[in-house]
C-alpha cells in the first residue's frame, strides 16, 4: 500500500496529488501513527482548501484522535465559510470549543448560529446543545431540546436513539424511552439493538410481561 504511494509520488502528473498526502494519512491514522498522519491531513488540506470534506476529516482527527480541540475548532470556523448551510460544522466547532474548555465560546456559537439561521438541518443546532447541557449535568433543559430535535428529524434513527438512551439512561424514563425505541424499530426494522434495547426499558420501567413479548415476537418475525 505505501509502496503504491510513493511509486505515485515520484511518477507524479496528477490532477489532484494531494489525495495521495490524505490516503497516506488516512492509513496512517488506521495504523494508530498519529503524530506521522497529523502534518500529510494538514498538508492536504492546505492543498485542497475548497475541499470541505478534507478539512472535515482534519478537524475530526484533531479533535478524536489528538485532542486538539482548539485547533479543531479554528479548522470547523474555515469550514463554515465554504458552506454556510452546513449545520455539522457548526455543532462540531461548538463540541470542539466546549471539550477544549471554552464552554461559554461553545453555547455562544449555537447561539450565534440560531440567530443566523439558513441552515438546511437546524435541528442539529438544538441537538447538539442538548448533548452538552447533558454532559454538564443539566438535564432537566436537556431533555426538551432531545425531544425537540427528534421532532424535527423523525426520519434520523441516530437522533431518536440518543433520545431515548437519555431518557432511559439518564432520567430513568424508561417507560417513555421504550415508547421511542418502538419508533426506531419502524424506522430499521432490521436493527436488533433496538429491540432488545426497547425490551430492557420496558422491564426497567415494570413492564416485564411486556419486555419479554417484546423479545417473542422480535424472535418469531427474524430477519
């Protein structure tokens, strides 16, 4: 793999060689080389400033993989200016700021945002502000706004799931997070997790007869 690389980089004459830099940063990083991966994404990335999804992949790896929150940050702000309508970097520099110490700077940027508006998923604007008043302990307003989101993206299973694991996990409504993984299972009626997940709430909440049926029928339908 790395041989096909550099025998490509010496040949040379490509339209785009910058997405060798990036492949080679991308094994890299699978490979766990993360100091070596860190300067080709960069590179890359400067290479190819337009390209939103490269310096997307930049800022992730800063911030997942280095825990350079900052600097992942200041990478999402260049990026929102490539598509303003991209509500992901947005909620990304918020997580970034907030993980990275700068709490007021994170909710400053959603509120910012908010005000803005244009966005074609906003609700991701409110998801993602529910996620760290969640994480900070505030449950109670973050509880509305998990609900709000899941309103406004009933088709996104990710949303609902996040929704219902908080009701269940942090507020032990497991009664009403089993209500939410019965939507998922028509959403992907092939996910078992939620299923067994929807089955573990209904036994929590004192449903056992129901938690079981839940389970019978899962098992008789397959799939």
């Amino acid at each position: 793999a790395y041989a096909a690389l550099d025998e490509a980089e010496k040949r040379g004459g490509y339209r785009e060689p910058w997405r060798l830099k990036w492949r080679r940063a991308d094994l890299l990083t699978r490979e766990g080389k993360f100091e070596e991966a860190e300067p080709l994404y960069r590179q890359a990335g400067q290479a190819a400033p337009r390209e939103a999804w490269v310096g997307n992949e930049y800022a992730n790896f800063l911030a997942d993989k280095q825990g350079k929150d900052i600097e992942a940050a200041e990478v999402y702000r260049a990026l929102m200016t490539l598509d303003p309508a991209e509500a992901t970097y947005i909620t990304n520099r918020a997580n970034s700021l907030f993980q990275g110490g700068k709490v007021t700077e994170a909710y400053a940027a959603l509120d910012e945002a908010e005000k803005r508006g244009g966005y074609r998923e906003p609700w991701r604007l409110t998801w993602r502000r529910a996620y760290l008043l969640e994480y900070e302990g505030n449950f109670l307003q973050a509880e509305s706004l998990y609900r709000k989101a899941w309103q406004a993206a009933p088709r996104e299973a990710w949303v609902g799931n996040a929704y219902a694991n908080f009701l269940a996990g942090k507020q032990g409504k497991d009664t009403e997070a089993a209500e939410v993984y019965r939507a998922l299972m028509k959403l992907d009626p092939a996910a078992a997790d939620f299923v067994s997940n929807g089955a573990n709430s209904l036994f929590q909440g004192g449903k056992v007869a129901g938690a079981y049926a839940a389970l019978d029928e899962a098992g008789k339908r397959g799939g």
